[in-house]
C-alpha cells in the first residue's frame, strides 16, 4: 500500500508518520508541502533521519494532480484546504483520509459553525470516520472523513445511553478539556508556555464547532433506533439532540479528558449503567471500560489509540457521568485515520496501534 | 491582635503565615504543634527564617487550655480535631477561625458525606465564612466556619442565579478541577509528580463532601429570597436544591476552576445574566465579573484572594455556563480566613490580601 | 517619587507594576508605548483594573522628550532602544533605571556578544545596579544599567570566592537553568508549550551575551582585590577572569538555578568555604546561605527578591560547587531594579520586595 | 526466549514489560513478587489487561530456587536484592540482566558509595552492560550488570574524547538533570507533585553513587588506549579519572539531560571535536550526534532508546562541552536492558526498540 501524506509537519500529520514509520506493510511514498518543496524530510523532522520516509524530499502540492501508483492519501491539512484537493485525488483512484472538518457536516451547518464557507463539492458521499459505527461503510469508502479529536471522545462516551434510548437527549451537557497539542503547533500568545503552565481557560463556551458533528452522530443513532415512525410507545423519539460543549484548555501537551452529564428518562441502577457500557463496546478493541466507580485517567491513553470510559450514576439527580479520555493525537487524529486505514484496505484493525499506554 | 495558630506546616497553615508575616497590625503569638513541639518555626518552615514568628517554637497542643493574650485562633487542622479544640477556645474567650468541615454541616450530614461521627458541640454557633452572603454575622461571630474550596467558589458561581429565582435548582451541575495542593501535603500515589504531569483524574464523583455544603447556602439563600410561604406564583419555589459535583485532580500546584450548569426557568437574554452578576458583586471587592463572553483564567487568581468568574448563555437549551476560578489556598483557603479575620475585627476588609495575580 | 514607565507590557516590566502597585510612596505617573498610545492600562493588562495605575492610558513614547514632574524612568524595552531613549531622559533630570544591556558594556563587547551596534552615548557614566557591589554608587546614580538576570545570579555566586582571591579565575564553569519568562512574551516555536514541557534545551553554549558581563565584574573584584602591582606573592594575581556559560530554558515559568565549578588554588575546607559565603553576605537581606550541603531550591526564592546559595565542595576534584537560584523576574530584573530604586531614593532597601516565597 | 521478571511494579521494570509485550519472538512466562503473590498482573498493572502477560499471576520469589524453562531473568529491583537472587538462578543455567547497582562495582567501592555492605559473591564475571564498549562480552556474559542512568548519559557523552587521549581526565565536570521517575515510585516529600512543579533541587552533589562507575568504564578506557606502559611520551598517561557529578531534580516525568564540561590537552578544532564524535558512533543505531551547535534536546528522545548528543567547542577556555540526553527509563534502563537482551541472544540489535521519540 502506498501512501502519500499532506500536512505532516503539523503535530496531526507528524503523529501518522510516526505510527506509519515502523510498519512494513505500508510505504508512505510521497510528502506534499508547498513551503517545504524541495527539503529532505528528515531536515524538517530530524527525527524520522535514517527512516525511508526521512529519506524523501517535499513536493509541491500541485504534483498532487498526478501521483502515480498512489493507493490513499492522508489529509492533515488546515481546515478548508482538503475541500479543494480531494476531487483531483479521487479521480485519480486515490482513496483519501481526511483529519480536516470538510467533509464531516452539510455545508451550510459546516458555514454557520466554522464561520467560512467551503468550495462546493460533488463527488462520493464521505463516510465518517468512527469505525465503532461507521465500520461497514469505511470498508469500502473512497473518502473518509476522520472525526474530530472531541467528538470522537464525546460520541463514544454518549453512545451507549443515546443508543439504547435511555438518554434524555436535549440537554447533554459535556465539560470538555483539551492538552495544548488540540490547539495546533503554530505559536501564539495562547499556547506560549507561560500563559498556559499552572492555568486553564475555557475558550469558544458553547460555541466549539465539534459541537454540531456530535449532535449529527447521536441524531442519527436516534433515527437508526427507532423502530418505526409511529412507535406511539416512545413519547420523546423525536426530542432533539441537543449538546452543549464546553471546551477548555490544560496545561499538559497531549490529551482530551471529559465528563458527559446525561439526564435519564427514567430510573436506572449502577449495574444497569455499567453493563450497558460493557455489551456496546465488549467487541471494540479500543475502547475500555473501567470497573464500576474507577474512573478514567487521561495517563492510562496517551501514546495509544484507546479510549478509557467510566461510568457513575448519581442517583439524587438521575443523572449518569460518563467519564471519558483519549490521547487527540492517537484516538482522536493520527491514530484513528490509522484505524480507518486498517479498516479500508483489509488489515488487522488493531496493526500498528499501541494499547500500552506511555508512563 | 495575638493569634494561635494550629496546624502551620500545611499547605493551608503555611499559607495564612505568608499573609500575616508582613503585616504590622497582628501577631502570631503562638503555633501549636504536638508532633514539632519545641522545634524553631524557622527550622520547619525554612522560609520564615529572619521574620518575628520564625523566632517561635512550635507548642504541645494541651497548651491551648490556657493560652493568655489570644484573641483569635486559627485551626488549620485535619478533618476531627477542631471540633476537640475549638470549646476548650471559645471558653477562654477566643475567637476562632476552623479551616475545617468540623463546623460547617449539621453533624448527621457530616457523618453521611465525610464518613466518619463528629464528637458533641453545643457552643455558640458556628457562622460560615463567606462574607458575601453572611459579612454581618461574621462581624460578631465568636466561630467562623471557614468555607471549603470548591464549596466558595460554586456557591459564588451559583449565588446570583439561585438568589434570583432564575434558576432551576435540582439539577445543578458543577465540573470542577483543582491543583494538587488541594489533595494535602502528604505524600501518596495520587500525589507523586509521576502519576499527575501530563494527566487527569476524576475522584469522589458525586460524592465529595463539598456537595451538601453548596447546597446548604443555596437553599438558605431560596428560602431568604421567598418573600411568603405562600407565594403561591411561583411554583417551583419548593423545588430542592440539588448539586452534583464532579471534582477532577489536575497538574497545577494551586487553583480552583469549574464550569457551573445552570438549567433556566425561562427565557434570558445574556444582557440580562451578565447584569445579573454584575450587579450581584458590584460592591464585593473580591469577585470579579469578565466582560462577557471573556473567559475566566486560572492564572489571573493564583496568589489572590480573588474569584474571577465568567457568564455564558446557551441559547439552544437555555442553560447558563458560569465559569469560576479562585487559588484554593487564596479565597478557598487562607486568603478567605484572613478576610473572615479583618472582617471579626473590624479591619479594612482586603487588607493584606493581593488582588494582583503571580504571573 | 514619580515614576515613568517604559515597557509596562513585557514580563519584566508587568512584573515591576506589580511591584509598585500597592505601594504608597510611590507613583507610576506615565506609561509610555507607540502600539497602545492611547489606550487604558487596565483594558491591556486587566489585572491592574481598580488601581490607580490602571486608570492611566499609556501615552506616546516621544512625550518622553517632555516629561513632567517625573522623578525616575524605568526602562524594560528591547536591546537597543534603551540607547535612544536615555539622553533625553537624563536631560530632564530624570534618573533612570535600565533592565536592558545596553549600558552594562563596553560598546565594542556589546557588539561582539549582542551582535549589533548600539548608537553613541556620552552622558554620565552608568552604574552596575548590583546593589551588594556597588551599593554606594548607586545612590547618587543618575543611570543605573539593571544587571541582566544569569549575570545576577552568576556573580552572586562567584563574588565571595572571586573576591578572596582563593579561586583560579580562568576556567570558571557555571551550568544555568532558566524558566521560559527569561525567553520573553514574543510567541516563537521555542516557547510554545508543547515544545517546552517534559524537556530541556541548550541554548548559545559558550556565546551568551551574559557572559562579558560576569566576566566584567569579577574582573573588577580581582583588581580591587590586588593591594599593589607588585604583589609578587600572588603568582596568579594576572590571571584572566574566564567564564564558559551554559545556558538551558526548562520547563518552568519562572527561576532561575545555577550551578557554578570553581576550581581553588589551594585545599580548603568545607567550614572554610562556609563560613567565607556567610560573612560575605552577613548584611545582605536578599542573599541567603543554606546551612552547608542543604541544597539551594529553586521554589524558595520564586516571587521573592532573594538570591538562595548553597555551597559544596569537592575534596577530590578540589572544586567548590556553589549552587545558586533566583526569580529571574525579581531578583533578575524587576525586583532588583526596585531595589536600586529604594536605594537611589533613600528608601529602605527591602521596601515592597517580598522575602516569602510562593508556594 | 522465555523471561522470567522480578520488579515489574517499578518504573523501570514496567518499561521493560511495556517494550517485551508486543514482541512475538519473546515470552515473559513468570514475574515475582512477595507482596504480590496471588494478584493477576493486569490488577496491579492495569495496561496490560488483554496481553498474555497481564494474564499471569505474580509468583513468590522463593520459587526463583526453581524455574523452569526460562532462559533469562531481568531484575529490577532494589539495590542490594540481586546480590541474594542472583546465585541461585545462575546455578539454574538462567542468564540475568541486573538493573541494580549490584554488580557494577567493586564491593568497596560499592560499599563507599551506596552506604550498605553487599552480600558475597563469587560466581561468573558481570559483564557490564553498556554494549557501545563491552557489546562482545555481552554477546556471551551469564550475567550483565545494566549501567545506571545518569552513567550511562555521561560515558556516551564522554568516551570519544577519553579514548582518544585528548582530555585532561582529571577533573571532568558533569552537570547532570533527572526526570522525576528517576526517583522511583515510592511516594516522599520529594517527589510530591506541589514540591517539583516550577522548581529545581540539587541533591548528592558530588556524592551521586553513579560516579564511581562513570570513572570506572572510563578508567578502563584510559587503560585500553595505552599502547605500552614505558609510553614516555604522554606524560598525562597516569593521570587519574576524576569526575565531579552533579545531580538535580527537573519537573519532567523522564529524561536525563547533562553537560560535561572537559578540559583539553591541546588545542582542538570545532570540527576535529564533532568528527570525534562522528566517527566514533557511527555504526551505533542509538547514538545520535547533531550538527555541531545544534543543541541536544531531551523530548527527542522520551520514549526512544536513543542517546542524542551535541558537541561545542569554547574555544577561550579550551573547554569541550558536550551535551547528551536520553530517556532514563529507555536508555538509561529497560531500554538498554532490552538491548543487551537482544545483543545476549544474537537478536538484531534495535529489536523492539523506538527510535521515533514521542512527542
């Protein structure tokens, strides 16, 4: 399989090269950057020095229009950017994992949530990238697009309670953090280490536009679960799902940690809870569910592609707490595009993504 | 003013000691310790070598029996030790500040939440600390129960809604964080360097012991503002007050910061919010209002005895977002019980407290 | 006493705002800045909201050529622009103390190291502001060139040894650590958080711009040092003071910690190094010595105007080991400068400078 | 290969469980633990849920007297506790990689440094682990004496300029810097999170117990390069090996970081120094040398089991800097040790083993 890659000098696209390095079944075969046509890669990322990939050189990005003997493109560009590329990527055969927001959300909830419009495009739908859910579909997409680094931490959280129907949907709340890494390696005042070390700050509060993505996959959870138009028997099948997503960032490099808090439709027991989180995810190599009231630890994931959830019922306020962590890099980027390669071209879905977190 | 202090080597204790050292109007006469007893100040607490109260020694405890010249004691002791000491104090007519949960729950409360019997009190009453809402009792409290940490800054978040009417109030939803400070000195797994860089733990979810204390104020605070009980227009009048707080252990030394969700009874503009906070707080020199839609920082408290707090209206489900921040040693500690004390003696209320952050 | 201030937005400069703020003898009458002329203090920097300072709008820096009723100049402005501004300032009979380079050296050093001219100066001649050197001649000094925050902490840890004559003075080793405030307020790739947290870095080795300026002032001690040319006695009496400066950025905010491999001319013993640190800075309120082998830490002196030494020695190797740590923001800038302030204004020299550390 | 572990629950003997767990051509078949005995691995070390290994039970150590089928053992366990292990299971046929200190010294030189008397011994020869000098001694050793981590960092760092005899060997100073892990898991005052954030401490300054085997690899080096014993012509030939090791605790989890500052015979050119280096290391896969004046940096190598060094060159005070970094968990134990192993039985040498480091 050979790859070609877009973006990698950004922390996204370096995280894929890394995961990509090792493995002998892959070649990433051709790197796009206009800023850096021209340089040996190992000059801009000395770390990949004595690699096959280091051993390349950058191509402007308009050779894009004819890669020869290229099977998938990986896509970790600015947001806008993948819009114009994929067509001339496509019709070409490539298939294509997207890290962007492009292709995840119609165009005009994309424009109303990214301030900007996108070109206009019309070629294969785009699957989205969650393969706890989306995995049939992925098998066989030309274009995936790869799910943001919060949603794919909130979606998997929220799933099991939305899924089942438990969940009152129109007010989840999600109290969302973020390492610094989420914010992109371009220095700014915000991400200058003495304006983060020993601090946190909220940003964009109910504005996040990972919040309509999250609202889209459990809508469609909701509609793929009710039986028939007319179940007269589920009085809130047509509430909304409504998410509120409050995101913010820590003083640490790597990592999303977040508390969902789900109203329930009804009484419901510990055991219920757990168990409900245990069957949805019991075949899911990446998501792990603690026991019962040991919750997760946002140290257990960095470095891999998991997901660690815990779940805790507080019986005064019939509200479940759904704790969840992934590393944005890993599960939430570079190592979920991974698994989505895994997943398209017929792999182990598990190959080359570690479970043993960092220490 | 002559005052005892128990418990100095904490990181609550220590802190009260910075903030007095450099004021010429009190004097920290004596400092209790059994384990220390007869060990220079300034031999325990290197810091304080060169100033008047590292000249002391610490005392045996049985000393407080007969302390002469006190007017005020401090009791920064572990959870069950105050309620010990405090009637020997109060006996000899002084004055005291606990640090502790020992006075700040009826003592069946206390046993259900801090998992352990309180020994029998039936001195004075005990006055919470929180001069926003109780500055007038304070003046003349013989006991000031000094607030926990994120139990001052919800109920300075939550207040202005509660206080209002506005707010639904079974359904409160706080997402707290806190610096490691604030789990104590002592050294435990959960506190090695190791397990907390580059992390983020959830513990006690649903169950701190904060929890019923922010509900004690609120719902003192819904029935001040019912003008009659049979007020018959307002429905929800006897609706509970109920708090589920989440409280998560972050890699910063000090601070408190947490997201308040509040679920509205109607309609409200965020002209209508921000107004509503910063009328509440306008003559409070301590709290301060962001301009909104202005993000409260962690950083911009950490050495003060501020709370700086932050108002956010989602629209879509009609609920408001408090962000609030305080130093969990400043105003959810230290900085808090040295108010308490300038208030019970008549001093200017913010002397020698900082409302300029460390940078 | 009327201050202006130059540079009020930079670390350095916010940090000796902070200083000034909440003292009553003194007054920041003018703020200048090109970029925020005309704009509120407190909208710049928000922390200064409610004092008086905070009211002030920064001017123009061309009104510095007229300048009333202003006693001294704090300049905290880029290499460089010191230069253009202090002849102007002197002119006005206004003192002025300067944290930047540009009047440390020689301007042909200044050259060699900073690696650009700086324009003519021919008016009175500045004074090095290390005010356990040269304290009376800061007292009369119209300018006072700050000394820069390695070089502080440097020469602090030399002088006793240097001055004694018990040092070789030509292969003087000092291996320093610096928080990233030391790197300034400018976003770069080298500040931002995920570069800078969980490593270390060198940085000019051997070529800092530090490095003259130690040389330069215990060059000076050895000549005062010398009681005639002729001292035949003292073989080494012509040895070049020689420094090889490393420097590295850690991941912290603030501090800096040194350690300093000086090699003695003769044996000597521990008591006798001791004792020699202890006398020297007998009188010194900011230098602290630890008790011999109580390693110096960096978290004692953060937010303090202290200089915390210890010192070791080697029998092996006959290599005393002085290990040294200061605020770079205090001591190495803005709290040193307020020390030369009080001390050109008759001030006690401690006034408004913190002994107590942060926690 | 069948392993058998003692110590896994350490820092260091989890990394080498993490780097063994995705290997295919190894089985970690028994690990050892008295306090332990009974409890699955996956409880204890909950990353290991669902790998072979995490299925084990810990075994009492007493059943070390008779292990079957194993064909290694890796001890990472306190010093002292191998000396008594080590015996029994060389009598086994068991070859053994040792990460303590016990087998790396003289057992005066031991006893001089580390402070306690070790058990006798007087089975094979350690062979010491560093497979940069002894790798043929390795390939065959019993029992190999893995090196410490901050010698490790300093002989990489120091060899070339050993070896070739152009270093004034006898006062070699080494300012080194650790990573909290390398404190060990056991909570103290000292590596509570609150007393290393935003601090730095100096500890067993010029009394580390890694400096006895540091002068020990390089006095054997001075020895080697010595073609007679009459060799008139260097008159430094006897000089002694004399190093002077500073220790310091950063805030970061792992990673040691150090500069050796080395004096030179002669005159040296910057680029005479940097082929040194070059030559020496460049059949070795995990010693990087960056351009001359590119600073090492420590996040280059977390994770990895790299040394990366820099050279520079002061030319004023004939002084050698060199720069050397690695991870102390990797290189600096289980790294290393996992390289000895692969070295031990005729593996390809970086087997399991990162050269990308994390970010």
């Amino acid at each position: 399989m050979r790859i070609a890659m877009f973006g990698a000098t950004g922390y996204g696209g370096t995280e894929a090269m890394r995961l990509l390095c090792e493995r002998t079944d892959v070649e990433v075969a051709w790197l796009g950057s206009d800023r850096l046509a021209g340089c040996p890669v190992a000059e801009a990322l000395p770390q990949f020095a004595g690699t096959a990939m280091g051993e390349l050189r950058f191509s402007p990005q308009q050779e894009a229009r004819e890669l020869s003997q290229v099977d998938v493109a990986l896509l970790a560009l600015p947001h806008g950017e993948a819009r114009m590329l994929v067509p001339t990527l496509l019709q070409q055969g490539i298939r294509v994992i997207d890290f962007s927001g492009d292709f995840r959300l119609p165009d005009d909830v994309y424009a109303a949530w990214y301030g900007s419009e996108l070109g206009a495009y019309d070629g294969p739908s785009p699957v989205y990238g969650l393969p706890e859910v989306y995995r049939e579909a992925i098998v066989g997409a030309q274009l995936v697009a790869n799910p943001g680094c919060y949603a794919t931490c909130a979606e998997l959280a929220l799933l099991p309670l939305v899924e089942s129907g438990l969940a009152l949907t129109d007010r989840l709340m999600i109290d969302a953090k973020s390492g610094v890494s989420g914010a992109g390696k371009k220095p700014s005042s915000g991400t200058h280490f003495v304006e983060v070390q020993e601090s946190v700050r909220a940003y964009k509060v109910g504005a996040h536009q990972h919040t309509p993505e999250i609202e889209q996959v459990l809508a469609a959870t909701v509609r793929r679960r009710r039986p028939c138009a007319n179940d007269e028997m589920d009085a809130t099948a047509d509430a909304p799902v409504q998410v509120l997503l409050t995101t913010q960032l820590l003083p640490v490099k790597r990592g999303i940690y977040l508390t969902a808090y789900v109203p329930l439709k009804e009484e419901m027991s510990a055991e219920t809870l757990q168990s409900l989180y245990e069957e949805r995810y019991r075949e899911e190599p990446f998501v792990r569910i603690n026991p019962y009231g040991a919750s997760a630890e946002m140290r257990h994931v960095i470095g891999t592609n998991l997901c660690e959830i815990s779940v805790h019922l507080d019986r005064r306020t019939q509200t479940a707490l759904i704790v969840a962590t992934i590393d944005n890099l890993g599960k939430g980027a570079a190592g979920q595009a991974i698994q989505n390669l895994n997943v398209m071209f017929g792999r182990s879905e598990t190959l080359g993504l570690s479970m043993l977190p960092w220490m």
